[in-house]
C-alpha cells in the first residue's frame, strides 16, 4: 500500500518525474476551472435560476458568512483565496471515490503548498490593512521579547496546518484500503463516506484556521482603532 501518491512514478520527461499528485493536481484544477466557467456563464438576477448558480450562492454566501463572523473587514476582499482554499480541498476530498484518482491531499508536498500559500498570504493581508509598520509592530506586542517567538510562531503554525491535513485525509484511505482488503463491501462503503465527511470537515478547518490568521494579521487592535472612553470625554 501507498502511503503516498508521491511514490507512483507515471512517467519521467527531461530527468523530472510526474507522478501521480502532479497529474491529480492538473486534473483537479482543471475540473474546478471548467465547472466555474460553465457554471458562472449563465448567472442571472432573475427569480428563475439554475440548480447549479443556487448552490453556487448559497456556497458562497455561507463561505462570507464565516469570513464575516471570524472578524474580518470587507470580506469579499479575502473570498478568492479562502474560497479557492477550500472548495480545492474539499474537492480532493470528494476525488477520493473516483477509481484510480489520487486525492492530491494525500501528499505532504500538496499540503505543504497550500500551508505555504497561508504563510505567505497573511502578511501580505496584513500590510494591506495595517500598512507595512503595523503589522511588523506585531510581532513585537505585547513587548519586544515576543520578538523570536511570533516568529516561530509563524512557521510552526504554518508546519501544523500542513502535516494535520495530510495527515486526516492519509489516515483516512489507508483505513478504508485495509477494511477493503479483509472485510465484506458493505463495511467500507459506510468507512468510505465517513472518509468524505473527515474530508469535507478538514477543508472546512483549513479554510477556517486560514481565516483566523489572516484576521490576526490584518486586524488592528481594538485600541487602536478607537480612543478610550475617557480620552475621548476630555477631548
């Protein structure tokens, strides 16, 4: 058994192996590229709308809504990226019941890539709402001896998102590969949904903990947004 889609070689061009998380990516892309596009280019305001263009609203209206409650400003500003976080992982999820497709999340390297999209979009989303000295102003609150330890802070939370997902999801199909392999077909096909619970449930919590620290770097403190009561008296 895989522990990995890394490990099946399909083919190696000029030296470079594609293997199969390479392949499963481009297809997934490609997939969620086609679909947004065939779904989007019928969009109306009418009242008779399409099954598909009342999923797609209520996906993304319950995506802003969660964005909103985190506690972040404006947020259609942050939607492309949460949004594509979490409909990408979610749809590896659901890949898994495809014969002979590899979920892509099934890989560290896969994991790791959208770990490293998170790290390097929060700051990017910080300066954007605080301006570039507010929010290294951050890393050294509540005193500048915190220093060192927001910044490792940044790049073990960054480890940990990756290593929880590809984890759940690698746990999950080599369970349901070894209750395959000595149960009845009745046994996995319950595990097998399950798995794409465990799945729909981790691209929520990615998307969420993304959120989180994007809010964490791009709101102000609350003190700063607003005098103290009594400041604003004397004034």
């Amino acid at each position: 058994m895989r522990l990995s889609p890394d490990e099946l070689v399909l083919w190696t061009v000029a030296g470079v192996y594609i293997n199969a998380t390479l392949v499963c990516t481009w297809v997934l892309m490609a997939v969620l590229a086609l679909g947004s596009f065939v779904v989007t280019r019928t969009l109306t305001t009418g009242e008779e709308r399409s099954n598909w263009q009342n999923l797609l609203e209520i996906l993304v209206t319950g995506i802003l809504d969660q964005i909103r409650e985190i506690g972040l400003e404006h947020p259609r500003k942050y939607l492309p990226f949460l949004g594509t976080l979490f409909l990408f992982i979610a749809a590896s999820s659901l890949s898994s019941i495809v014969p002979m497709f590899e979920p892509p999340t099934g890989s560290l390297s896969t994991t790791f890539a959208l770990a490293l999209c998170v790290f390097l979009a929060v700051p990017l989303y910080g300066i954007s709402a605080r301006g570039l000295g507010g929010y290294l102003k951050s890393y050294i609150e509540p005193t500048v001896i915190m220093l060192p330890f927001n910044a490792i802070s940044e790049v073990s939370r960054t480890l940990a998102l990756a290593v929880r997902l590809f984890g759940n999801m690698m746990s999950g199909a080599m369970i349901v590969g070894i209750l395959i392999s000595i149960t009845p077909l009745l046994f996995p096909i319950v595990m097998t949904a399950l798995g794409l619970l465990t799945g729909m449930v981790q691209a929520y919590i990615f998307s969420i903990l993304a959120a989180v620290y994007i809010a964490a770097a791009a709101n102000q403190p609350q003190s700063s947004k607003q005098p103290p009561p009594v400041a604003s008296n004397l004034v």
